[in-house]
C-alpha cells in the first residue's frame, strides 16, 4: 500500500504491511504537497485534514478524485468545539 498524509494528522504514522511487503508512506504540508507526491508516487490511500495551509482538504480530495486513477480519501479532523 503507498499512502500520503497531512503532517498536522498527529498519531497516524502506524507501521502497516500486507503480504509481507513494505509499505510506503509520504507526508505533505500542504494541499499542493499532496497532489505532486500523489503525482509522484501514485498513492492508493491519502489521509487529509479539511484545514491546510493554502490549498485545503476539501478542494485537494476534488482535485485527486479526477485524477484517471483517484485514491481513496479519508478525513482525519478533529475538533475540540
């Protein structure tokens, strides 16, 4: 599995395999971030927090939904209020 996440999404850098393959993850700052290290590396899951810096999690997860090939999305905000 190859997966990206926002930086901010504390508590969720776990250690998973499959198969006993390697699995890859990258982290981005930023919604540009995401996308080009999704361009790049052509991930299968991203984990998103709806508010980022610049570009934020809303607007990145329809920008990666049309890509030919979109991960699957998966909001990790919490709120204290």
């Amino acid at each position: 599995m190859h997966g990206i996440r926002h930086q901010d999404a504390p508590g969720f850098r776990l250690p998973i395999t499959a198969n006993g393959h390697q699995d890859r993850f990258g982290e981005a700052g930023n919604g540009q971030q995401a996308l080009a290290l999704v361009e790049r590396c052509g991930a299968e899951v991203v984990l998103l927090d709806i508010r980022m810096p610049g570009m934020d999690g809303i607007a990145t997860a329809l920008a990666l939904a049309e890509r030919p090939d979109p991960p699957a999305v998966v909001f990790v905000t919490a709120y204290e209020e």
